[in-house]
C-alpha cells in the first residue's frame, strides 16, 4: 500500500478526445502513474460503468491502483481499488465499511487541516490538500499553500496528496514541503506524448521511493 500511495496520481479528463481514455491510461502508467482516479460527472451510468471496468482492467495490467470519484456503490460493484471523498460525498466510515480494510479511501481537504484531521479519525487512507495554483479543471477551486503541507506532515501520519495546477516545475516545491503524491489532470492527459509527461512528473520524486 506505502508504494501505491506514493508518486503520481494521474486523474482522467471530462473533456471529449478522439483517442481512447483506456490507451491515455496505459501511457500514463508507463510513464510512472501509481494510483489512477476515474473521475466522470456524467448522467449516463452505464456507460461510466463501461469505463470503469475497462480502466480497472487497465490499470491491473499495468500494476497501478484505481480509485473513482465520488461514486462509492459504482467503487463497490466493480471492486474498484479505492474511492475519494469530496466535502459531499459521503462519510469515510461508510465507505470503509462497504469497500473493506484493504480499500484505499481518499478524502478531499481542500485548504483545511481540521478536515484532515477529522478524516483520520474516519479511517482514510490519503488526505488531498489543493488547489495550489490555478487550475484549469477547477479554476475557483480554494487555494493552498504549501506551508499547509508542511504542517500537515508534521501532524497528519497519512500520506498526503497536493492537486491543482500542478507542473513539473512546481511540483517539486510540493514535494519538499510535504506532498506525497501530486495528483494531475491535464498536466498528463493534455500532453502531446501522455507517458513522456507523466515521466517528468515521477522524475521528481527521490529515487529510492520510486
């Protein structure tokens, strides 16, 4: 579990793309991606369905975890790796009880320490603090700092994730000041070569722990 929840967290995109999403998930593996969220607003639960499976499918032949977004009972029927969290979603408890102990549960703490603090008393596996920078997938999302982080490492004994905006130009100053995992949406999947970008964001972290 340490190894997974370490590293890059590539999040799939909403946005319509000609390639697909399971072949952009391959690469992202390939290029270091440890955990994969699926993340679909969409109205059509079948076919997020669909899209579940073939990623899960995907990622267990690349050797990396899959978490969904919000939808615990869709995490369920798929036995999914995990599921996060966001200030709407539901209670950490509740999705411990259905997903089991081996389930990796992220919780959604935007800029708030209190709220990590309460989510490892719920029995989470990862606390999310962002956004950092501006995002272009949530741009009025709140901001973070990374002193934040620091003093999340310094409190929270859970592995601890930065997201927004991220690049692997400031990334690295995350790192430093506390990040386990940064977590990327269009930084990856945006990218003309989705393995070689994802490659630059794995490159940050220390050797040892890659």
């Amino acid at each position: 579990m340490s190894q997974a929840l370490h590293g890059l967290y590539a999040i799939t995109p909403t946005a319509p793309h000609p390639r697909p999403l399971t072949e952009r998930v391959a690469e992202a593996i390939a290029g270091g991606a440890r955990l994969i969220q699926f993340r679909d607003k969409g109205t059509d639960a079948r076919a997020r369905e669909q899209q579940a499976r073939a990623l899960l499918d995907c990622c267990r032949a690349g050797g990396a975890r899959l978490i969904i977004n919000d939808d615990l009972a869709l995490a369920a029927r798929i036995h999914a790796d995990g599921v996060h969290l966001g200030r709407d979603d539901g209670d950490p408890r509740d999705a411990r009880a259905l997903l089991g102990e081996g389930a990796i549960i992220g919780v959604s703490c935007y800029d708030a320490l209190e709220r990590a603090r309460r989510a490892v008393a719920a029995g989470a596996s990862y606390v999310a603090f962002g956004s950092f920078f501006a995002s272009p997938t949530k741009p009025a999302a709140v901001r973070a700092t990374p002193e934040l982080l620091d003093a999340a490492r310094r409190e929270i004994p859970l592995p601890r994730v930065a997201i927004g905006g991220i690049t692997p130009q400031n990334g690295g100053l995350l790192i430093a000041a506390g990040a386990d995992m940064l977590a990327v949406v269009s930084g990856v999947f945006a990218a003309p070569d989705v393995a070689v970008a994802a490659r630059a964001y794995t490159s940050l972290f220390p050797k040892e722990s890659s």
